[in-house]
C-alpha cells in the first residue's frame, strides 16, 4: 500500500481528469484522450487511431474541419482533429462545462449522458449564472431530446462566432466516455453542406464505419 492521503489522490486524479489525461469509466479510472495516444497499444489507442484516420476521410470529402470530442472531468478534449480547406484553429477553443449545453459537439456528448450526471452540471452551471436561461432544466431538455431522438446536433454561430458546426453521437464499442463526431467551419459553409455534412457524420458514426463507407456515402449523396 501506498499509504497516501485519500485528499490528496482524489486531488489529483480529479485535475488529471480535468487535463484530460484520466477519464472515470463504470466506476474504474481508465486512460483519457490525451494518454490514449501513448505508450504501447491499446483498446483506448486503438481507438484513437480509428478516429484519426476516420476524421481525415470526413475532412477530405466535405473540405471541412473534422474532430472527434470526448469529454472527462466536465471538459471537453479533441481526440482527433483533421483540418479542412480553411483550418480553424480547433486547439484553441475553449470547451468547459458550459459547452456540454451550449456548443453541438458538447450537446452531442450531453445527449449520451444519465439525468442525473446532466442535472448536476446543469444546476452547478446555473447556481453560477443565474442569468443565463440557456441552463434552465427545461431549456437544456429541450435541446437535448432530439439528438437523444437521433437527430444531429447543430449551431450556427452561437458558440464560437462566425463558425457553424453539426455533430452526432458516436457509441463506438472502444470509447471509454461519451463521444461526438463533428464537422466544423465557416457558417455559410457549413449550412451550405449541410445534407452532405449529416450524411457523412451519418456514415462515420455507423458501427464498422470505414473510409470506404464514408467515401460511398458522399458519393450517395452528390451524385
């Protein structure tokens, strides 16, 4: 036994959640996006590895960003990341407890969540901002249930200016928290491509999705 301060540990298993480095899993500690992609294979590398080729077939086909979220420790963290024709900087947006509610990727995650883990991020977020309608229980049941229906996720502006975003739930067997696949870009292109979009994120949150599948998919739809 390590004997170390109970305190202590769950000091630091939390801030290394909240870095994104440990995610809690049925109930066990497990590696988080940002370890996954370390050390020695893996059923969490494996994955990583799939969501990274997956998004550069999404980004090559609608010339969009594409990212894959997970999040842990009421924070969101790019998995993966492929840049499109006009790269957006995916890194430096900020994706913390509010995003859960108010961006599609965080609502995508959020839809996959129980009442109760919700409810609590909402009532804290709340508490915090009294203000803010956008965190009422009946305001965030209202954007949550169709996605939970399976309808995509989508935004316009309102949480980052200027960029538009669609993302779905992905239930992936190897995800070892709540998922969301998205497309990101410049508003007008993103509802430009919005029919495109859908069925490609469609495709590539499908089970045994592929590039090929993907790639088909597109060509489905543009042809």
């Amino acid at each position: 036994m390590l004997d170390l301060d109970k305190a202590v540990v769950s000091r630091l298993v939390a801030s290394a959640e909240g870095e994104g480095w440990l995610l809690r899993h049925n109930g066990i500690v497990v590696l988080g996006p940002r370890a996954a992609a370390l050390g020695r294979d893996s059923p969490e590398r494996s994955f990583v590895r799939a969501a990274t080729e997956l998004c550069h077939t999404v980004a090559g086909v609608t010339g969009l960003d594409a990212a894959v979220n997970q999040f842990g420790g009421d924070r969101g963290h790019v998995l993966a990341h492929s840049p499109g024709r006009y790269p957006i900087g995916l890194g430096e947006v900020e994706f913390g407890p509010e995003s859960l509610f108010l961006s599609a990727v965080g609502q995508s995650v959020a839809a996959q969540l129980d009442a109760e883990t919700v409810e609590v991020v909402r009532s804290r977020l709340a508490k915090a901002g009294p203000e803010e309608s956008r965190f009422g229980r009946d305001a965030v049941e209202a954007v949550l249930a169709p996605i939970r229906a399976g309808e995509p996720a989508r935004e316009q502006g309102n949480f980052v200016e200027g960029l538009g975003c669609i993302a779905m739930p992905w239930r992936h067997p190897l995800a070892v928290a709540p998922t969301a696949f998205s497309v990101i870009g410049p508003v007008e292109d993103v509802l430009a491509s919005t029919t495109l979009i859908e069925g490609v994120l469609a495709a590539a949150t499908a089970p045994a999705a592929t590039s090929a599948t993907i790639i088909a998919a597109a060509a489905r739809i543009g042809g």
